[in-house]
C-alpha cells in the first residue's frame, strides 16, 4: 500500500467537470493574467477573510515582498521574524532591504514566542512578521500588544493558514497586512504559483497594487515589478473555494485519528493547539527522538513523510553571516531534528489514516522489545 503526502489528483477528479469548464472558459476569453476571474477571486477571498481589500499577485513570496515594500522597509531596517518557517519569509526582509533578526519559537505551537520578542527590539526595528506555522495561529495578542507598545508594523504570514482562528477572529485580520500563498499543495491551492496580500489599510492596498503591476498601469507613478495574477489560477481558486470550509474539516478530522491513537505511543509528541486557536492542519507534525529511523520505517511500508523545515532558518548556510549558534534558538534548534510531517489531505480514506498510524505503532512496539 501507498500514501502519498498529498493527493492533488483525488482532488482533481472530485471537481473535473467545473475545473475544466472554468479553465476553458478562460482560455475562452483569452483572460490570461489579470482580468474577470482574477477581479472575483481577489473579491471572494477578502470577503472570506472579512477584510477590505485583497491585493493577488504570483506567490505567497511576491506578496512579503510588496506588503513590505508597501511598508516602507529600507536599508538597515530590522524585522524580527519566527526562527522556524519556510525561508520566503525572511529572504523577503533582505530583499525588500531589511535586516533579517530572528526569534525563538514557543515550544507547544512552533510559533513565535512573544515572551522573546521584546528582547529583539533595537532602535532599527520596523515590523514582525509572525507565521502562523502549519496551519496553527501565532498569538497575536501579545504580538500586537508589542507591536503597538514599539509603533512596529505586523505582517501575518499566512500562507499556511487559511480562515485558520484566533480567540474566534479569522488570522490576516490582526495586522498592518497579511500575505498568502495558493502554492498547489497549500489548503486552497491553484495549479501553478498565487498569492496576495491582504489589508484593511487603503492606502496600503492602492500602493502594493500599483507596485506589483509595474507601479501603476497607464501612468507609472514609480517603478515596480512584475507579480501577477493569472486568470487560470484565479479560475480554479474560484471553483475551489467553496469547498475549502470541508476540505479544512476533512483535515480536522484526519488529525483527530492521529491524536487519539499516536497520542500515547513511545516518546511521540502529538501537535498541541493553544486552547484560543484553531488549527486548520496544512501540516500534522509530530516530533520524536526516533524521527529518522520512523521515517524510514514509513518510507519502507510505502508512506511518504516531509521535513517541514529539517533546520531552523539560522541554521542555514545561507544565514551563515548572522552568526548564529544553537544556544540562540534552543527550542527551534531541538525541534529540527525530532519534527516529521505525516500525510494528511482531505481526501485521505480512513484506511489510509489507518495505515500510517498502525505503521507508526508498529516501530513503537519493536523498539519496547
Ligand atoms: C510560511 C510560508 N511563507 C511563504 C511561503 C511562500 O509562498 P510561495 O511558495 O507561494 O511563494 C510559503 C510557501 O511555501 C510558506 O509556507
């Protein structure tokens, strides 16, 4: 038997017929970037999040980019950012001109932790960009409680996380701007790279859109970039975004197997959610010192497991000049080697959930004899 991570064909076939009609029609209209599509698709998802305006553009890196941009970072600036992400969310900080400076994350959640923020701060700092990690909300009380205490700007990186909750309000809401990705794999995903930028500021919206589309169409008021939208992703993002409240509870389910049933199995350490947050479970992760030999246990028996990230951003050659030593980011640094991302997908069969955790209980039980 095999389990793949994801499974985007399962969800293909679920949705054939209204796909392919969306992408013929598209190609139709010859709507290729930008366009009708693309304009419903930016509507639809900022009424989902209940913000103002919804900013698209290529990808969930693009839009760190432009929303920081649109927040004036420039050279010298610091931006405190979570030690443990994807590294889009701190290569955007150099690029938009930045200095990257990276904080610990909190041991139960793999976010931020607030607790260490403060600590960061210099007379350099501009903005945090908390990720919410996996699919889990960063806590954005606290966050927010500093960012407004040190008049910084906050950046939720979102590309993980869609319609995920914190204390009940919906994650991109809490922030100057939030930023997502439609990457295929992500909870709602196209068939290519997406993203946006999402804001209540108007100010902020009108300047990321005039930027990500050569600083204005018609009339450059400034030079910008390239970051669009294509019609066929904003398409099939339109025929897939009513499903994505079942395809999250799909996921929800799968997770709650998992809980219960590796919850007390060898030295496993299940996700933990923070009792105020919901998870939407882009990723189920759990940690164990045995994480690589489970992991070639799974990959024997047919299951295919990722490392969502095997090292802490500082830990990375391409931070070497920072400097860094594992003392600096102790939780990050233990977490990378125990962390394994078992498959979890919407369309995962309950056999299939049945499969990975027996395969997990199996190493358990060899290593106890
Ligand atoms: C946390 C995080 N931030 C940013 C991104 C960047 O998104 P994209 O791949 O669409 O550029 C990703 C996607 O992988 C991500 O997981």
């Amino acid at each position: 038997m095999n389990v793949p991570f994801v499974d985007l064909h399962a969800q293909y076939l679920s949705l054939k017929s209204e796909i392919d009609a969306a992408i013929s029609e598209v190609i139709a209209q010859s709507a290729f970037i930008r366009g009708p599509h693309v304009d419903r698709f930016e509507e639809a998802w900022a009424k989902t999040l209940g913000v103002k305006h919804c900013v698209s553009c290529a990808n969930g890196t693009d839009a760190l980019y432009i929303a920081m941009r649109a927040l004036g970072v420039k050279p010298g600036d610091e931006v405190i950012t979570t030690a443990h992400s994807w590294i889009s969310t701190s290569e955007t900080i150099t690029q938009a001109g930045g200095r990257v400076v990276f904080c610990d994350t909190d041991n139960e959640t793999f976010t931020i932790d607030p607790a260490l923020i403060e600590a960061k701060i210099t007379s350099a700092t501009v903005g945090i960009i908390p990720v919410h990690l996996y699919g889990q909300p960063a806590d954005m009380d606290p966050i927010m409680a500093i960012a407004r205490k040190h008049n910084l700007w906050v950046i939720e990186d979102s590309a993980q996380a869609h319609t995920a909750r914190y204390k009940g309000q919906t994650v991109g809401t809490f922030g100057n701007a939030a930023t997502f990705s439609f990457y295929p794999g992500k909870n709602l995903g196209a068939y290519g790279d997406a993203g946006c930028v999402v804001t209540n500021d108007d100010h902020l919206a009108e300047w990321a859109a005039a930027f990500a589309r050569h600083g204005g169409k018609g009339e450059h008021v400034m030079e910008g970039i390239c970051s669009r939208m294509d019609g066929l992703q904003a398409a099939i993002l339109n025929v897939k975004l009513p499903h994505l409240p079942a395809w999250i509870e799909a996921r929800r389910r799968v997770a709650v197997r998992y809980d219960e049933l590796l919850r007390e199995v060898g030295d496993v350490v299940t996700p933990k959610v923070a009792p105020d947050r919901n998870h939407v479970y882009h990723l189920y992760v759990i940690r164990t010192q045995e994480r690589d030999a489970l992991r070639q246990h799974l990959t024997n028996a047919g299951i295919v497991t990722v490392l969502n990230y095997p090292k802490a951003l500082p830990f990375y050659p391409a931070y070497a000049n920072l400097g860094h030593v594992p003392e600096d980011f102790p939780v990050a640094y233990s977490n990378q080697s125990r962390i394994l991302s078992l498959p979890i997908y919407p369309a995962m069969s309950d056999e299939d959930v049945a499969y990975v955790i027996e395969n997990v209980l199996a190493l358990a039980r060899e290593n106890r004899r």
